[in-house]
C-alpha cells in the first residue's frame, strides 16, 4: 500500500483553537489545543483547564463545568485525572 492509498479519501484536518481570555490583562485570544491542559478531579472545585497567557504571560486556571470538559477533551486538550488518596 502507498501513503496516497493510506491517506486516500481524507480530509485535510483543520487545527482546533479554543478562544480565551485572560482576567489580569483582559486579553481575548485564540488558543491551540496544545496550549491548553484539563484537570480531572472528583468535583467541579479539582475539576479546571489552564493556560499561559500568550499577552501577559500569567498562568491562567478556570473551572471547568461538563461541557467545557467535553469540548476540550474532545478537541484534543491534554487530560490530566486527578485521584484522591482517601
């Protein structure tokens, strides 16, 4: 098999970004998945997605609800399961 018959019948495969916005310098930008990291804790309170502002360079860290867990996950955001050791 040829890499053109491997590939034949895809499509190009378009990035995903995530838009943002940073709360200390009231940036808004656009967001590679690479860019971004989710937390998966046992509650909504360990549960977050972060980032580096690309403006001001702060670390950003938000919640994050189902929905934004699913978009990010499914987006192709780095998942990091946090597991408590009770």
């Amino acid at each position: 098999m040829t890499v053109a018959t491997a590939f034949a019948g895809m499509r190009r495969v378009v990035p995903v970004v995530f838009k943002a916005g940073c709360p200390d310098c009231r940036g808004r930008f656009e967001l590679a998945a690479s860019a971004l990291r989710l937390a998966i804790g046992a509650t909504s309170r360990t549960t977050f997605y972060s980032f580096t502002c690309p403006e001001c360079g702060a670390v950003v860290r938000k919640p994050a609800g189902e929905r934004i867990v699913e978009l990010l996950t499914v987006g192709g955001v780095r998942t990091l399961r946090l597991h408590s050791t009770v």
